[in-house]
C-alpha cells in the first residue's frame, strides 16, 4: 500500500443471497475497522478469492474484483434510469463463477449523496446529463475516492486482481494506492431506452468503455 494506513477486518459473516430473478448465491461479508473515510463499506467475499492455478506453466489466475458504488435507486428499486442494478447482479454471479469480491462502497450518486443524485435528476429531465446536472448543482462531476477500497483489498490479503469495470479511473486509482491490476475484465452492456443517454455520457465524459451504437445529434 502507498501511503495509506492499513486497515483491519472487524466482522466476517456467511449470508445467503437471493436476488428477483431467483439467483441465489452464498456470500461472506466483511466489516472494517480503519477505513479512510470513516464509512460502513463492505467486502462481499464470493467463491474463493484465492489465487488460482489454470494448468502448468500457465500462472495463477487472481481473483476478480468489482468497486460497486452504492446506487438505492438502481440497487434496490430497479431505476432504469441508470445501469447500477444490472451491474451489481452480473457482478455477483460472475466473481462468485471465477472467485473474488466486490466490495459495495457507500458513495451513491458518485459520491454526492442520495439528495443530490435526485436534485440532479430534475436537472437532466430538463436535459443536463448526469455530469452536466452535477456541475450545474456546484458539485464534482465524479467526488469518489478510492482509498478505502484499497485499505479493504489490503485487510482481506488481495494485492493483485483482474478488475471488473469499464471505469478507467477505477484502474488508475488503485494502481496509484499500490495494487495491481492484472487485466480489467469489461461488465456487460445493460442498455434500456431509459438509460441510454446516460450511458452515452459516461463514455463520452470520462471514457468509461462500453461499447454503444452512435446516437446521431446525442450530446453528453
């Protein structure tokens, strides 16, 4: 770790997960104490995380890791408006397949608070996009720091992984704060009708990689 102090596992505690559509998985949850910003982060241990062996000569495969910021809207009551909910229940099944955590970060909207995520909302319905709508409330367009994540990654022994994102600056955040980054492993793409200028925004103001098709006359 760069310059940051260690953090140290609190809890752990073995919960079933069962989501809407029926998957059901067995998770491990981990508290910390420590954590930079002070705040009720958790790790969500799936499979095994240990580094694993594909065959002979061929070295070991790290766990896969997904920084999951908390979205109430998209997480718990499915808002199309965004790609969060979708996310998370691909991530889940796709860590615990090959082993790994997610860590689920208390930063919704960016890290600028539930309130202002919806203040922003209003904004983008008068046709800011979500970057935009931040601004135009005087706030970061992205406030989200990293650190926790990897005093949390540090307390639970992961210091190498595959990451699971299309967020650049995931990648550049914690390779800053000491860990490595294997490869980044896209998610899928989970577009709506709904969603999909929101999605475009996303590529276009901080170049997260999702492949869209071009919406002609679409800006931000």
């Amino acid at each position: 770790m760069h310059d940051i102090p260690a953090a140290t596992v609190r809890t752990r505690v073995h919960v079933p997960l069962r989501f809407a559509d029926g998957y059901t998985v067995n998770a491990e949850l981990v508290t910390f104490h420590g954590l930079a910003d002070g705040r009720e982060h958790l790790a969500v241990v799936l499979g095994d995380p240990t580094p694993t062996r594909p065959g002979p000569g061929k070295g070991s495969q790290p766990p896969l890791v997904r920084l999951h910021s908390e979205c109430l809207t998209g997480d718990v009551f499915g808002s199309a408006r965004c790609d969060c909910g979708p996310q998370l229940r691909e991530a889940v099944e796709r860590i615990a397949d090959s082993g790994g955590v997610l860590l689920y970060l208390r930063q919704e909207g960016r890290d600028i608070g539930l309130y202002n995520k919806l203040d922003a909302y209003a904004l983008q319905d008068q046709g800011l996009d979500t970057y935009q709508a931040n601004l135009a409330l005087g706030l970061p367009e992205d406030a989200r720091d990293y650190t926790a994540a990897a005093q949390m990654l540090g307390a639970i022994g992961i210091s190498e992984l595959d990451l699971l994102t299309n967020n650049p600056d995931k990648a550049q955040q914690l390779g800053d704060l000491g860990i490595s980054i294997a490869r980044t492993v896209p998610t899928g793409v989970h577009s709506t009708a709904t969603n999909l200028r929101y999605l475009h925004a996303k590529v276009q103001h901080t170049h997260h990689t999702i492949a869209l098709a071009p919406m002609p006359g679409l800006v931000g």
